[in-house]
C-alpha cells in the first residue's frame, strides 16, 4: 500500500478495527458499557487473554475507555469513548452493506453473518 493510500481515512479506520474481536468487542459496548466477564459472556469464543489483549490496543487508539472503581475486588467497566462511537456508527454502513450485499464470492444465498 502506498503512503497516500496508507494516510486515507478508510484505511486508518481499518487499522482501528483489525483483529478477529475488535468489531465484536465494540458493538458489545455500542449496546452498554461493561464488565470484563460481561464482555467474556457476551463472546463466548474469545479466549481471556485475547480480550484483554484486545481491549489494551482499543484503549490505546482511544476507541474504549478503562474505568476503574475503588472497590475490594477492584470493579473495572469499559465503555465507549465519544471516538469508538463514532466508529460504531460509521461501521453501521458497513454492516448494512453486508446485510444487502453479503452473498461470498457472487453465490446468492451464501450469506456472511451480520454482527452488529
């Protein structure tokens, strides 16, 4: 890729949500901010240190943010910042594009699973 393609807002946004759970994790937390296990139970493939993983480089863009409560057990709850909803509804298009036009490699009725 080049540098003026590598600087278009398209691709920065892409380089936002690469990863296997980051569009999972974010329409998660579009719906209500929560609770690590929350999350955990809310996708249930995601093994516990790909969350973690995942939700430190979403925080570190700026997209989710970490809040901590002083409590015994420590209570964390993550949520949206204003950027990661923005993301959020920009990618709206994007899932409804696939919802229209999801079919994989032209066979109608092969369909991609919608997750947001």
């Amino acid at each position: 890729m080049t540098t003026a393609m590598e600087d278009c807002g398209f691709a920065i946004a892409l380089k936002a949500i690469e990863g296997k759970w980051k569009v999972d994790i974010l329409c998660e937390l579009g719906k209500a901010a929560r609770r690590f296990g929350r999350l955990r139970q809310a996708i249930p493939a995601i093994s516990e240190k790909m969350l973690a993983q995942q939700l430190r480089e979403l925080e570190a863009d700026g997209l989710v943010s970490r809040t901590t409560y002083p409590e015994i057990p420590p209570k964390v709850v993550y949520s949206l910042t204003a950027r990661g909803a923005a993301l959020n509804v920009a990618a709206a298009g994007l899932c409804r594009w696939g919802e229209e036009f999801g079919d994989v490699a032209g066979q109608p009725g092969a369909r991609v699973a919608a997750t947001c």
